[in-house]
C-alpha cells in the first residue's frame, strides 16, 4: 500500500470535490457554486494508492478567508508528496495563475484538466501536449462528474517523482528580471528551506507580501534578520518605482506570471467560435434581473413547498404514517406480549420509543424531497446566482452575498451553515454571519411546520411554509442591519463569486446528494430523538407521586406548567407547548416526538386531532414561527461557539433568539388579533 499524501489543489468550482469522490470512490458534498469544501477532506485513493486531501478552493496562495488559509497552511506545516490541480479547462487562463504559484512551490505537480466538454461547447480546443510541455508538468485530461480519465491520473500519482520536472532535470522557474531576482538571491541567503519548502518560493511570497507566510518565516527568525528581509523588500520596490516598472513588487510579480500565461494560452489554445451571447448569458438577463431576480427566486421555492407538501410528499408521509401506526406497531405489540415483558418496557417501547421516533420519522418523505429540489438547484447552477440576487440586499444591511451563502446551506442544516461562514473574508461579516444563519429554517423545523400546516392550513401548506422561510430571512437581514450598524466596527469588503454555467444535474449525483443532505435527519432518529423519546416517556411516567401518575402530574407537566404563562400573550398558554419547547432544544425534530408522547397518539391523524383542540390557527402559526425563531439546538450551540471562540457571543446567541421569538410571536398574536383571527 502506497504511503504518497497528494493534496487537491484548484479554483473554487472546478470539480475539486467531484473529482476527490471519483478518486476515493468516498462521497463528499458537491454543489455547482463556489464555497463548498471549507476545510480539508481525506480520504483514501483508490487501489491503494495512498492519501488524498481535499483542500478549500483557492484564487492564489495568498489567502483572503479563513477556508483559504486552511489550503495554504496545508502546504507550508504538512507538506504532501505531490499536488494534483485541478484546472478549469474553459477558464483557463485564469486558473494557471494558481498553477504557476503551485509549480514555484518546487513539488511533483500534475495538472487534471477538467471540464473539457464545457470548453468544447464554448469551441476552445486546447493542445495538452504543447501545454504540457510549457508548464513543465503532465497533463491529464479528466471529467469527474462522468469518471473519464480516473486512472489515468491514479497511475501518475503513483510515479510523481520523475513527473514535474522539466525535460533538463530543472524545477520550474519563471525569470521576474534583475531586480527582483537579486532580491529573491539575497533573500535566500536569510531564508533556508523550511520544513522541505524551497527558498525561492518563500523569498518570493514573501516579496508578494503573503502576510501567512511572513508570519510563517517571522517566528523562526530573530529581530535583526526580519529587519533585513523587509529591507530588502523595501529596497526591490523602490527600485522597481524608479525604473517605471511597477509601483509595487506583488504588481509586478503578478504581470510577469500573467504574461507567460497569456503567451502559453496564445500558443496551445485554440478557439474556434467567434464570441456570442451564450445561453447562460441569456437566462442570467432574467434570474439576476434587479427587478425580476427576488421574484423568480421566491416562484421557485414556493413550487418546491408545493411539490413537498402538497403535490408529492403528503401522499407519501401519510402512506408512510399509516405503516408505522399499523404493521410496525401491531408487530412490535405482538412480539412483546409474546415474550412476556412487564407493563413499563411494553408501554415505553410503544407509547415512547414508537410513538416519539415513528412520528418524526413519517416526515422523511417530505424532507427528502425538499433536499432532492433544493440539491437539483444548487448542481444546475442557479443556486449562485441567487446570491448575486440577494448581494443588493445584504449589502444594504452592511453585508454582502457571500453571507447569503451560509443562510441558504443553513437550509438543510444549521451546523454546516455556520461552517461556511469561513469563507467570509471579513471578521465583522463572518460574526454577524454566524449569529445569524441559526434564524434560517432547518430541515429539522420543517417536520413542526409539516405537523401544524397539516392540521389548520390544509390548501395553504406552501405558502404558510414559505413564509416561515421569508420570514427568517428578512429577520436576519433588518438583525445584520441593527448588528453592523451599532455593535461592531465598521469594515470594508468587496463580493465576488464564481458563476457556474447552468448544467443539467445527473440523476446519481442529484440523488447521491440528497441522501447525504437528508440522512442526518435519519440518523438523528437513532440518536437525538430516540434518547429525547425515552427520556421525555419516562418524565411523563413518572411525578411527585410516584410511577404510573397520570401526564397531569408528572414531572414533564410540572415543568412545561412553568412556562406555560409566560406563553399565555402568545396564544399557547399550555403546558403541553412549553414541555415541547424545552425538548426541542436537543433537536427541533423532537418538538414533534415530544407532543406524540404527550397526546399518546397512535397516528399522525390522532395528533393532528389533538392538536387542532389545544391550538387555534392563529396560535398554530404564532407557534411555528417561535419554533424558527428561539434558542438554537444543541449542536449549533456548538458549533457557535466553536467558530466564534467566545461564550460570550454564544449565550448572545442564545439570548437574542429567545427575544426575538418572543416579540415576533407576540406581534402575531396581537395583529392576527386586530385582523379578527382566532
């Protein structure tokens, strides 16, 4: 078995991740929009062929964000044995830049020229061979969404060796003339290679002013040689100015590696299509259009609710409803008066573990076939165009559409949400961003609104769901307004974004994503919610009385009678509501076991009759909305304060949210009220 670490290195949206799945036969999230991967991936090649580590995208080796910083201090503490680049062959000249950065680094590099069918439709025709032999370094033509040229590359990788070198034995090197040369020769002198990374390539970022690399060569070095190497730097620069060359030495290195590139490109590609206005030009006139964009955006998600709740999923969720209260029940009664066990394991099985988890569980259908919409939207390419839509929104509210990208992963789930937070440049916007991608509406949500929108908004279901998600955005944004304006310093930043051409999505990769988006709600039906069931049964079964009490008096119903005031302005003054409440702390999903539990409901339709007597349309609606909006779970708790490094900002989080839910609920209330609603 091969010991040979490669790091994955490419552009954001080149199929990094699509080709680190072919390479591992592994399955990591994809999605056709920058800023997926935001830490590294390992996994383990094929035919055992040793590591591969899958790092963030990056534009160059002078990281902006902190998912970039992850890929290059990668490459200065780790060091792999060889690079595989993935390039973006119809963006060519614009992903060499980074292939030059990579062959300077003085490692093995191969080059895995992907998406070549993209540039052949554009009619750009490379020669791989003339190309190859500019660079220096094997080039590999590859598809990773259809697996062409997998082995190919799985065999050059085994040799990486006597594969990047040039045809003399010598590294790549490109000439950046007598001054900065002489810069980069004394440098060296001050610079010897650390940990294996060559000299000139530190001496060059350091010229670039790669502040993680100065930092790199500043903590091993005493004040008196720092002061030289920034002398010397200053000294370059100046000269450079005298000359008319450059007013900066990172202008100049950037024009020397930007010419070779045009006169690479000039030599080995070849387009033979004269430039026209293509078909992703034409629908991006309409998707982004300033007036147009929010309005297609919202058409879109409100046929997405429609199919899950109403078109499709129902259907299935009930059909699946009535297998877990008919089959799944009568067989496990069956099997246990059969065994004999005692009243209290036959009751916690059946009126707590079945009852709590099969009733989160006949919601799956509806999950899946959101995450299956939301999953073919984010892999056509659409997905990042409404980020470009929502950019004039979030900029107005002192952010821009880079945050918007964490809110809508939050979609499916908050914790990755949070953790895509990183690829904001800006601390102030990664904060404000952090605090508040848990007010995006989870998946783990949508099985109460499912429950609710069931019972009192029957042929409304979309729309009702639909505004529960508009109206955990446009909270977010007028909270980043009130965020940015009066709690945090005021910062500069600028939003850029790779789109995608529109593609239409394969059906193994769109259904391959769905599971990986949904299984977790699955897997939290073993975990989260079959513990919270047991749990939750036990404090119904037992009180100040004793076991067997009845649910008025038991502990649960002591504590839920607690809270059950504070909620009287809200509409839901029940103890059954505030018992639900606190529960779902652990998981929004065991809002739903914990009322089954409580209601002793044998199916979906009897919950639903029991909640359509404790509930009026009014409050049912008022209640869902303090459910999108109160205290994050447990595991985005965790992660809050995982990313922020600060309690502080995580017991905010946590007491905003409380506020906030309080108030909106309350405003709903109220108005509904006014309007004459019950």
């Amino acid at each position: 078995m091969s010991t040979c670490t490669t790091a994955l290195v490419g552009n954001p949206n080149t199929g990094k991740t699509s080709l680190f799945n072919a390479l591992t036969r592994s399955y990591e999230y994809v999605g056709n929009w920058t800023g997926v991967t935001v830490e590294k991936k390992v996994g383990h090649l094929h035919r055992n062929s040793g590591t591969l580590i899958d790092l963030p995208g990056i534009y160059s080796l002078q990281p902006m964000s902190r998912d970039e910083s992850v890929a290059v201090s990668y490459l200065l503490h780790e060091r792999p044995d060889t690079i595989l680049n993935v390039v973006d062959a119809s963006q060519l000249e614009r992903n060499l830049y980074l292939t030059i950065q990579l062959l300077e680094y003085g490692l093995p590099v191969h080059i895995a020229l992907n998406m070549n069918d993209v540039a052949q439709g554009r009619g750009i025709h490379i020669h791989t061979q003339k190309l190859s032999k500019a660079l220096h370094a094997p080039l590999l033509p590859v598809n990773a969404r259809r697996k062409q040229g997998i082995h190919d590359i799985l065999q050059h990788i085994n040799h990486p060796a006597q594969e990047a070198a040039r045809e003399d034995g010598d590294p790549f090197q490109l000439d950046y003339g007598e001054i900065t040369e002489l810069a980069i020769q004394r440098m060296s002198e001050y610079l010897p290679p650390k940990d294996g990374v060559p000299s000139r390539w530190i001496a060059l970022q350091y010229l670039e002013q790669n502040n993680t690399v100065r930092e790199w060569v500043h903590s091993g070095l005493n004040q008196e040689m720092n002061d030289k190497l920034l002398h010397i730097c200053s000294a370059a620069e100046q000269q450079l100015q005298q000359q008319g060359i450059a007013l900066h030495m990172a202008q100049h290195i950037r024009a020397v590696r930007t010419a070779f590139i045009r006169e690479v490109c000039a030599e080995a590609v070849n387009s033979t299509k004269e430039k026209s206005v293509t078909l992703t030009e034409r629908i991006d006139a309409i998707v982004t259009n300033r007036w147009l964009g929010i309005p297609i955006f919202l058409g879109i998600m409100f046929l997405m609710f429609k199919a899950t709740f109403e078109w499709i999923g129902t259907p299935t969720s009930d059909a699946l409803d009535a297998f877990f209260s008919g089959p799944v029940t009568d067989s496990a009664a069956s099997i246990l008066n059969a065994i004999g066990v005692s009243p209290f394991t036959h009751a916690l099985i059946e009126e707590g573990i079945i009852a709590g988890v099969g009733g989160v569980l006949v919601f799956v259908p509806q999950i899946f076939i959101l995450f299956l919409f939301i999953s073919f939207i984010e892999d056509s390419g659409y997905m990042a165009r409404v980020t470009i839509v929502m950019d004039r929104l979030m900029e107005a509210v002192g952010l821009n559409g880079k945050a918007f990208i964490p809110f809508v992963i939050g979609f499916g789930c908050n914790v990755p949400g949070i953790m895509a937070a990183r690829t904001i440049e800006q601390p102030r916007e990664r904060l404000v961003t952090t605090l508040l991608v848990p007010l995006m509406s989870c998946s783990a949500r949508l099985s109460v609104y499912a429950l609710f929108a069931g019972v009192f908004f029957k042929s409304h279901q979309a729309l009702v769901v639909l505004s529960l998600y508009v109206m955990g955005i446009v909270l977010s944004l007028l909270l980043a307004k009130l965020f940015t304006k009066r709690m945090m310093k005021e910062e500069q930043s600028i939003f850029v974004i790779e789109l995608p051409p529109y593609r239409l999505p394969q059906w193994q990769t769109l259904f391959r994503s769905t599971w990986e988006k949904g299984k977790g709600f699955v897997r939290k039906a073993g975990t989260f919610i079959l513990g919270g069931s047991v749990l939750i049964w036990l404090m119904t079964y037992a009180g100040p009385g004793g076991f067997g009490v009845e649910m008025d008096d038991s502990f649960l119903a002591m504590i839920g009678g607690v809270l059950a005031p504070l909620f009287a302005p809200l509409g839901f003054a029940t103890w059954q509501a505030g018992a639900s409440l606190i529960t779902g702390f652990l998981a929004k999903e065991v809002v739903v076991s914990t009322m089954n539990i409580i209601y002793h409901a044998p199916d979906t339709a009897m919950l639903e009759s029991q909640i359509a007597g404790a509930f009026t349309p009014l409050s049912a609606y008022a209640f869902c909305a303090f459910v999108l909006l109160y205290v994050p779970c447990l595991a985005t708790v965790g992660i809050i304060k995982k990313e922020t490094a600060s309690w502080r900002w995580t017991w905010f989080s946590i007491g905003y949210a409380l506020l906030i839910a309080y108030v909106v609920a309350l405003i709903i209330t109220g108005v509904g009220r006014l309007l004459g609603f019950s």
